[in-house]
C-alpha cells in the first residue's frame, strides 16, 4: 500500500472545507432568498395602502399645504413611483402619480419590519442608491459599492429589495463553519501521523534491539558456549512480553543443555567403566588362551616358548612391511601366540611322534588350522586372528592347507606369521630332529620363495631377522 503523507491530508482537508463551505453558502443564500421573498411580498402589501397619503403635491413636487418643495428630494420615476428618499424623519417617503400630480406617501419606519440585531442587511434600494436599510450608514450610499454575499429581489413598485451578509461575517461564519473539521482533522492527523508513527518508530528501534540482542546471545553461545540470553532496551509493552519469553526459552534451554551435560558425564564415565571391563574381560580372555597356547605346547613338547619367539620375529617383520596400524599389530600379535592352538585337538601320539607321520596322520595334522579357527572365533571382533590361525600353514603357490589360498589370497599378516613361525620352528629342536642353526634354516627358506613364500615376505623377514638376532645378541650379551 502507498504511504500517506502529511500533504495528502492538506490536500484532502481543502476539499473538505471547500465543499462545506459551498454547501453552506448555498443554504445561506437559500435563506436570504427566503428572507429577501418575504420582505419583497411585505413591502408590496405595504405600498398598496393609501392610508399612508401625508400630502397632495403638484407636478412640481410642491406642497401647497405645507409650502414646501420637494423637487431637491423626489424625482419623477420610471413608473407610477416617483424614487423616494428616507429622511432622518424616520419616515420612508415615496410618491405616487396621478392626473394633476403627486400623492406623498409617508411610511413610519417601525411598519417596515426588519430584524434588528442580526448580521442580515436589509437593503431598499431605487436606482444607484440605498433608499432604505436596517444599517443607517448604508442610506444614501450607491449598493454597488457595498460589498455583501446577497440575493436581489424586485417589488412591483419598482424598489429593489437586497438582502445579504457583509463580506466579513460570511467570511467569519465560513471560518467558524469549517473549525470543527479543521479541529477533526488535526486530531486525526495527530493519531495518524504523530501518534502511530512514533509508535512504529519505537517498535522499529525495539526490534532491532531484539535482533542485536538475539545475535549477541548466539555469539555468546558459539564462541564461549554460554547459553544466556543477553537483555536489551525495549519500549514496546508487546515486545517487552516477547523478549520476557525469549528470556524464558533460553533459560529454559540453558536448563536441558545442563541437564544434558550431567547425563552426557555419566554416558562417558559409564562408557570408560565399560571400555575398563572390556579391558579387563579381553585381558583375561588372552591370559586363559595363553595359558591353553602353553598347555598346547607342553603337549607338543615344544621347549623355549615357541610362540612367543614366533610373536617376536612377527612383529618385527610387520614393522619392516610399515606396518603402523596399533589394530593390525595386536591381530599379527595375538595370530602369533595362538597359530598352533588347534594342537589341542591332536592325539599326543600324532604330535610328538619321534618319526615322521603317515599320509593319515598327517591329515589329522592338518586338521589343528581348523579347530584353532574355530576356538578363535568364540572370541568377538577376533575373527581376524582367527584367519591368520587358520591359514598359517597355506602355501604361495597354492599347495598349502587347509584351502589351498593362492598368492595373495592369504593376507599379508597370516605370511608375516607363517615365515616367522616357519624359521623359529626349523631352529627349534623337534622329537624327530635337532634344532637346526639359523643359516641352514635360512637356505631352507630361502629353498621355499615362491612356494611358500612370496619374495617381497621373505626380503622382510631376512631383514626383520637380522635385527632381530641383534637384538638377541645385545639381551643375551647384557
Ligand atoms: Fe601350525
Ligand atoms: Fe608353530
């Protein structure tokens, strides 16, 4: 919608006024003319009486009677009237033709009925002249040059009869007329214009004072996460109630955000308390494995902590292969002691059997890959040390057991274990041999790359081993 301006309503309160002031003159000259009727119809009812006959007067206006001439004072007329003129006599004189002259007519002034006290002039006028008026000072003078708002009527002697208001009055009456709505108006304008827009003014400086006041609250919760709101100035009463309830909210909000916080503590203790049990839970899974990986090889008659060899020489070869990942070091670690685990489902006889074993025994052999897997698996999120059981004995080439995995289908932590528990097992004495030393166990192996090795495995292992012995070297030294 188009905004009102002030001169909009200027422009409007003229056209008002103007039509409230042509609506009221109309009415006045309405009345006058009612007024100007009324006296025309008296005055004709008046000049037809004869009663009024003060003297005979010949053709020269002169009175026998009284001797006197009236010629200076009376002139003959353009009818049966002769002009009349009104003497301070407090009469109004007019004379009247007839065969051998003049009848003088006299007329005493309290007959000619005007209303005294009003702003309403009343005019006889006879030729350029104010014969008669209600307003002394207007007798004798030329009605032309007397400025009035009036309405002309006409006796059917001849007199004009003017009636009308000065100038002055109906410009006064205009004035009084229009004060009310000049008044209205301005009162109206003050509401509009003064009133609202110092109302809008103070709602817009409110808003934008919410809105600064918003914002800094916000950055109060960004930067230094504190949730309060941050009051400002307002001087609206409705803005005052929203910011009162903004108030409410944030503390409110501030309140879940606290009691979020209490619980949140309580998540995080509960979580570390759990992470603890697990902690402690899978520590004692490990020991109890361990200590069935020791029973395996007090069954095996493996001496010199065969495991725990091959875990060493593991963990070497994987830091050499770049090996960071804490996740992939524990699995190589825990596959390194637990390989053999599955030995527990072996016959005695078949382990520790001083010579070698037949194609069925063999078999069986094979058969500890399998229920090693399948005590691994018990544990949860092991599964990938369970691979490396199960598959430590599968070949390169493919020859290997239990399922024959080719290349790199065995995973690069299961050939770290093998090669290392390949090495630490030749250098081990067995019930069918004695411990081989570490060069002929070296050939052997370096006999099996691309068999059971890759070259890329056996290049790591020979330098894992080769830090590893020095490492032997420098402990057993010390
Ligand atoms: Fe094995
Ligand atoms: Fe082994």
């Amino acid at each position: 919608m188009k905004k009102l301006k002030s001169y909009h309503f200027i422009i409007l309160l003229l056209i008002l006024v103007s039509i409230q002031i042509l609506f009221f003159n109309l009415i006045v000259r309405n009345d006058l003319r009612v007024s100007g009727g009324a006296f025309t119809s008296f005055l004709n009812n008046l000049f037809d009486y004869d009663n009024f006959v003060v003297a005979k007067l010949d053709n020269k206006f002169n009175d026998f009677q009284l001797n006197q001439n009236f010629s200076d004072i009376l002139k003959e007329g353009p009818n049966d009237y002769i002009q009349g003129i009104y003497y301070p006599g407090k009469t109004l004189k007019y004379v009247k033709k007839v065969s051998d002259g003049y009848l003088l007519y006299e007329i005493p002034e309290d007959l000619v009925k005007t209303p005294k006290n009003t702003d309403k002039i009343y005019l006889i006028v006879v030729g350029e002249e104010v014969v008669f008026s209600n307003n002394n000072l207007l007798i004798g003078n030329n009605p032309s040059k007397i400025k009035l708002f009036s309405v002309i009527s006409e006796t059917k002697h001849g007199f004009k009869v003017v009636v009308g208001y000065t100038i002055g009055s109906i410009v006064l009456y205009d004035f009084l007329i229009s004060l009310p709505l000049v008044l209205l108006f301005a009162f109206f304008y003050y509401f509009t214009f003064y009133y609202y827009s110092s109302k809008y003014k103070k709602i817009t400086n409110s808003i934008s004072n919410l809105v600064e006041s918003l914002e800094k609250t916000n950055e109060l919760i960004n930067k230094k996460r504190i949730v309060e709101y941050y009051n400002c100035e307002i001087n609206s009463p409705e803005l005052k109630l929203l910011q009162k309830e903004l108030q409410k909210m944030v503390h409110n909000f501030s309140d879940i955000l606290e009691k979020q916080k209490i619980i949140s503590k309580e998540y995080e203790k509960t979580l570390e308390e759990l992470e603890i049990t697990h902690e402690i839970l899978l520590n004692r899974n490990i020991q109890l494995i361990s200590a069935l990986a020791e029973a395996v090889e007090i069954k095996d008659s493996v001496t010199g902590n065969h495991s725990k060899k091959v875990v060493e020489l593991s963990l070497e070869i994987a830091k050499i292969l770049g090996i960071n990942d804490e996740d992939e070091i524990e699995t190589i670690k825990y596959g390194a002691i637990l390989h053999d685990i599955g030995k527990i489902g072996i016959p005695e006889a078949i382990l520790n059997k001083p010579s070698k074993l037949t194609p069925e025994e063999f078999e069986i052999m094979k058969k500890h890959t399998i229920f090693g897997e399948k005590i691994i698996k018990s544990i949860p999120g092991w599964d990938l040390v369970a691979d490396i059981v199960r598959h430590h004995h599968e070949n390169y080439d493919g020859s290997g057991y239990p399922d024959g995995l080719l290349g790199e289908e065995i995973s690069l932590r299961t050939q770290v274990v093998s090669i290392a528990d390949v090495f630490t097992a030749l250098t081990e004495d067995r019930p069918y041999r004695k411990a081989l030393s570490v060069d002929e166990a070296l050939k052997i192996i370096k006999g099996m790359v691309g068999t059971k090795f890759s070259k890329r495995i056996f290049e790591a292992f020979l330098k894992a081993l080769d830090r590893h012995l020095n490492a032997v070297d420098k402990n057993e030294l010390l």
